[in-house]
C-alpha cells in the first residue's frame, strides 16, 4: 500500500460494510437455503444424523443450492452441529481442478466443521456472558458498568468528531 502511496487510514474510513471483494463473497454471504427446502430433502436430515463429511454428486443437491453456487460435479457436504443445536451445512467442491474429492480433503471438511461448530458455540457463550454482565438480572435494564462504557464511547466520539474539525 506504501508503494501504490494509498492512505491506509483513509481507505478504512471510507470502507463500507455492504462492500464486497468479490463476486463470490456477495453470493456466499447473500445465499440462504430455506427451511421447506432443508425439511423437504432427505440428503440434510442423513447428514445432521450421521455427524460426518461425505461426498456426493452435484444431482443429490437441491437444484436451488446447486445453481446458486454454481457447483458443479460432485461435492462434499458436512453437517455444522453441536449436542444441541444445528448451525447449518459446509459445502465444498473442486471446481478449480475438477478432480474427484479425496477421503483427505473429506478428514479435512470434518475436522474443519468442527472446529467451526466450536467457535460459534464460544460467540454464543461470549454473548450471554455479556449480555448477564450488562444488565440486571431482576430487572433487565442496564447496570451501571454498562452505563459508565456508554458515557465513554460517547465521549470518545465527540472528540474523534472534534479533531476532524480542527
């Protein structure tokens, strides 16, 4: 970036979150399956009862999930599930050199899925740590260590907004 002389802190300020870097990424992050479609197809319920990566063709795929990320061949599937709760589906292909998916890269998708099922279980225990430790437990409203951090970046912003100024 000090090569191509772009100012780093103005790039970051002018970022927009509705952004995307490419193609793919607004597709992945727009991309949902609807519940009648999950319900519907056998594939979803084998793969939250059996816990384990498999590979499949492209034809066992809902048409609506194949289309919408262009997959193509076949592809491996994993359940994304803890003891009690369904996060969703990890869908991988080799649609970059369309060779036939390894019990290698299957390992992988599994150990992968689970160590994603882990972090999100820690963000969920994260938020209700914090949301116990910002309000009160009898009355639901705000304490006062979450008053006194409100104040703060308040307080902050009206300086940021003052040296802009000056």
């Amino acid at each position: 970036m000090e090569e191509a002389n772009i100012d780093f802190k103005e790039k970051i300020k002018n970022y927009e979150n509705s952004e995307y870097f490419s193609s793919l990424e607004k597709e992945i992050k727009t991309f949902k399956i609807s519940e009648n479609t999950i319900s519907k197809n056998p594939l979803f319920e084998e793969m939250l009862n059996s816990g384990k990566a498999m590979h499949i063709p492209v034809s066992v795929l809902p048409a609506e999930v194949s289309d919408a990320l262009n997959i193509i061949g076949e592809c491996a599937i994993c359940s994304l599930k803890s003891e009690n709760k369904d996060f969703g589906f990890l869908i991988a292909d080799n649609r970059y050199n369309l060779k036939p998916i390894t019990r290698d890269q299957l390992y992988i998708l599994d150990y992968f899925s689970k160590q994603t099922v882990i972090l999100w279980e820690n963000k969920l225990f994260i938020d209700a740590l914090k949301f116990e430790a910002e309000k009160d437990f009898l009355t639901g409203f705000y304490n006062r260590r979450s008053l006194d951090k409100y104040i703060e970046t308040m307080t902050l912003a009206i300086k940021e907004n003052m040296e802009l100024f000056l």
